[in-house]
C-alpha cells in the first residue's frame, strides 16, 4: 500500500533522511520509534506530500507520488487522514467545524448532518459537549483528540498518527491505542504511527522500526520488542543514556 | 566591488522569485475564483472584517483629510482664483485622487495586517497543512475568499471617505474661510463628472486587490514562528503601501491623458 524506496531529505545542508525504505502492507499498522528530532515527522509529511524528497521514491498504491501534480495529489488525499504532532486545529473555527470541515467541503451532507457525524467521531474519542466550544477554550490533551477526531473524520483507507497519545494521561491514552486498534481490526485501515510511547507502540503496532541517523533500523513486532538483538532498539526502549547512540553525555 | 555585485545579484534573484511566487498565486486566485459560490459564507465574514475594522479609521481620516486640503487649497488659491472654485478644486483632488488613496493606506495598515497575520499564524501552526492534506485548496479556501472582499469593500469604504471628506471640506469652508455653502456645493458640482467618481472606485478596487494579495501572500509565506508573523506582517503592510502608490501613479497615467 505504502512504499518508501531510498528517500534522502536535507535541509540546508542537514541531513534528515538518508537511503530511508519502508514497506507498509493494506490494513497493518506500522510503528516509527525513534529519538526527538531523527525526522519522524518530516518522513510522515513526505507520505502526503508536504514535503518533497530531494530523491527516493514514495509509492501508494504503487503510484509514485513525487511526480504527482496538485489535482492529483487533491485526489490522492482524500484517502488520508493525518493526525499532527501538535494538533494544527483550525482555531477561527469552533470543534465540530473542525471535524466537519471535510465533509462540508467534499460531500453534499447538509450541516446538521456533518454536525452529528462530527458529534460521533468526538464520542469515538472521549469528548462529550466541546462541539461549540473554540480550540482555544481545550487543554492540550483535549486539541490532540478532536485533531484525531478530525483525522478519522471521512473514513479514510490510510491514516498517519504523529504521537497520538503524548499529551494524554495513560488512562485517555490507552482509550486512543483502542480506538487505533480498532481502526485497523474493523476498518482494516493501513496507519504509519511515530510515538516515543513504548506502550503504545507495542499495543498498536503489527510491526515497530526505529528511525536512526535517516535510516530505518530494526524490524520488530510487540512479541519480540523485548527480546531484541537490535542495540539500538534495546537502548531505545530502555531509556538508558548510555549505550550505541551516542546521547553527548559523555563529553559534558 | 565584487561582493556588492554579488549581493545586487542575489537580491535580483530574490525579488525575481518572489515576482514569481507572486504572479503564480494570482494566477491560482483567477482559476479558483468559483470558489467564492461554494464559500459565500466566508467572503461575507471577510468583507465584514474589512468593513469592520477599518470604518471607524476611515471616518476620522476622512474628516481631516477632507478639512486640511480645504485649509491648503484655500491659502495656495487666494488671491489667485476666486473662492467659488474652492469647491471645485477641493471636490475633486477628493473623489480621485485623496479618498481613494488614504482609505487604501488605512486599510492596508489594518487589514492587509490582519491577513498576513492571521494566515501567517495558520501557516507556522501547520493549519495550512491541514488544510492540504484534508484536499482543501489554500488558495481556495482563504485566499480567494478574502480577495473578493477586498475588491468589494475598498470601493464602498471609499464611497464613506467621499462623503465624509466633503463633508470636513465643506465644514472648514463655511466655518473658518467664509465661503458659504452654497458657494461650495456649486463650485464641487461646476465640473463635477460622474466619470470622476468612479475613476476614483475603480482606482479603490485594484489597491483592494493589491492589499488582500499582499496580505494573503506574505502570510502564507511565513516561514518561523511568531518572529516570522510579525515579520510578515510588517512586510505585507510596506509591500502593500508601497505598491498602491506606485499602482496610482500607473492608473493616473492610463486614465487621465493629458
Ligand atoms: N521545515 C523545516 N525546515 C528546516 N528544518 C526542518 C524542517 N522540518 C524539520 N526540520 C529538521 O528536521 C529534523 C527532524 O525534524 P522532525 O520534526 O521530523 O523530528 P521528529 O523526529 O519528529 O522529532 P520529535 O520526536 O521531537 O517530534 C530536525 O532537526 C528539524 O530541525
Ligand atoms: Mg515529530
């Protein structure tokens, strides 16, 4: 469904991605862990053609979309919904607009219908009565779960979560990796998730990769994540300073 | 010598692209002007919020403009020319050319800001990725919107300046020059031409396009965070000013030949 082949990304001379590869089948979630700033957001953004590779190919549905131009990627979008790390909520619309505004844009639904698809999705993530209220009026928590609500909005086939639980207490959080879950057993929705959130990423992910110096490292489902013979990996989710990835520590 | 000629050099190429940058979202305003059918609701908000916040501005511009060109003519034509051409005169530089002009001045310092501002918020925040990635046309969605209501609400707001300002020309005229009203309205309506006025709304219409385009393109070429708002901001206001005057001068030299 979902091919990156040898992706490279620098910006002004640094370098993001590097020879970066990813296979992702029809239905499975695929999790990216990978440490602050390796690049997990830009990789996502390259998958909806936000950003441009300088080369490498990235294939949906084995089309290459880098040489899509803008009506066909206005068509290719459709199948998407994208959760951003830090929400991007419209925040001159109120919270049913919100989740609504794609459906109002693309479809003949009258606004009242939007408004009680838009009420559902909410319910789906464990907001009641915000309808009316303006991002502004939300805690953070709160934007991350009506910008998920949006995400989810028009039943798309592929969904790309940047940290959809950072921000959120376990409890609320473990109610977003059911929901993800949930997606993809009911829905047989294809995702590429990015979190820091072990527990998360065990409990969605079918596969887990570590993004490491612009490459994909390891290839880890939950079962094996902890008996990796990845070392990167393992200092990964250990959350030990010490080890192959050099943290700087040593040198202060 | 050779680090001068390099750096004019780059400032070309700077302002090439951006020429560029600039007539591509012009461009992609006229193949997306349908939009203003399915967003009716949106261009209605942005005219308002034209309307809105400049009018008050405007009235107390308009007053003084309208009172202190009075005041200047009336002490360069003394003399000269008998005061029953004070109307004339004054009415006149008003409808064409000091309306039209200040009102867009006005206008760009609050609106044109308020744009670059409020789509440069949306464009840092990553809403105008969203937006992209929800198959929704930018340009459609914000941009044309808020040209429309540009192009509508300067030429209205520059009616309100018409008035206002002759409504200070006549006040100064007949309190502090002794020219009494009748005197005025006669001489404003002796070689009065319809023809004027709306020279005068046309001129409001193209500096409503210039500042909604400046406004909608700076913003959304925001680049880093709030300092890149308020330099956009600032930008879209100079940009915006400096090409209405420069689009004045043009229009002057189309429309009224010597
Ligand atoms: N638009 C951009 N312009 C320049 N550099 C950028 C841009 N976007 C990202 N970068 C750089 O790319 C690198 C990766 O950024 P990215 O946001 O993908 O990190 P990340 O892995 O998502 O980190 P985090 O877990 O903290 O969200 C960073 O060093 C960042 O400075
Ligand atoms: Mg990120």
């Amino acid at each position: 469904m979902i091919d990156l082949i040898g992706l490279r990304k620098s910006f002004d001379g640094q370098k993001v991605l590097e020879d970066c590869s990813l296979h992702v089948e029809r239905g499975e979630t695929v999790v990216i862990i990978g440490r602050s700033g390796t690049g997990k957001s830009v990789l996502l953004k390259h998958l909806v053609g936000l950003m441009q590779p300088d080369s490498g190919q990235v294939l949906i549905n084995g089309e290459n979309t880098v040489e899509f131009n803008q009506d066909e990627w206005q068509q290719a979008r459709t199948q998407f919904g994208m959760l951003f790390q830090n929400a991007a909520l419209f925040d001159s619309m109120p919270v049913w607009d919100n989740v609504g505004l794609g459906l109002l844009e693309h479809t003949r639904l009258k606004r009242h219908e939007v408004y009680e698809i838009a009420q559902r999705k909410l319910e789906l993530v464990g907001l009641t009565d915000v309808e009316e209220k303006m991002p502004a009026q939300l805690s953070g928590g709160m934007k991350k779960r009506v910008a998920l609500a949006r995400a989810i909005a028009r039943d798309p086939e592929i969904i790309l979560y940047d940290e959809p639980t950072a921000g959120l207490d376990p409890i609320t959080g473990d109610m977003i990796n059911e929901l993800i879950v949930r997606l993809r057993d009911r829905l047989r929705i294809t995702a590429v998730a990015v979190t820091h959130d072990i527990a998360s990423a065990r409990k969605i992910g079918d596969r887990i990769y570590m993004l490491h110096d612009g490459k994909m490292v390891g290839e880890e489902t939950p079962a094996s994540l902890d008996q990796t013979d990845n070392p990167y990996i393992r200092q990964f989710i250990r959350g030990e300073a010490h080890g192959p990835i050099d943290t700087g520590l040593a040198t202060v | 010598m050779g680090g001068l000629v390099s750096l004019l050099g780059h400032y070309l190429v700077v302002g090439v692209h951006a020429v560029g940058r600039f007539t591509l979202l012009l461009g992609a305003v006229l193949a997306n002007w349908t939009a203003i059918f399915k967003s009716r609701g949106r261009v209605a908000e942005q005219m308002a919020f034209v309307g809105v916040t400049s009018l008050p501005l405007i009235i107390l511009t308009s007053i003084f403009v309208g009172a202190v060109t009075t005041w200047q003519t009336a002490y360069q034509i003394k003399n000269y020319v008998p005061m029953r051409y004070l109307g004339t005169a004054v009415g006149r530089a008003i409808v064409i050319e000091l309306a039209p002009v200040l009102t867009a001045l006005v206008v760009a310092g609050r609106v044109g800001a308020g744009m670059a501002a409020e789509l440069g918020s949306m464009k840092v925040t990553e809403q105008v990725d969203a937006l992209e990635t929800m198959a929704i046309n930018p340009v459609r969605f914000l941009v044309v919107p808020r040209v429309v209501a540009g192009l509508i609400m300067l030429p209205i707001l520059t009616i309100f300046a018409d008035l206002i300002a002759i409504g200070g020309a006549l006040g100064v005229s007949v309190m502090f020059l002794g020219v009494p009203q009748e005197t005025f309205i006669s001489g404003f309506k002796l070689f009065f031409k319809i023809s004027d006025l709306f020279a005068g709304l046309l001129k409001a219409s193209i500096f409503g396009l210039i500042i909604s385009l400046v406004g909608c393109y700076q913003g959304l070429g925001t680049t880093g965070g709030a300092e890149g708002v308020g330099r956009s901001t600032t930008r879209a206001v100079v940009v915006a000013s400096v090409s209405i005057l420069i689009a004045d001068y043009l229009v002057a030299v189309l429309l009224f030949r010597q």
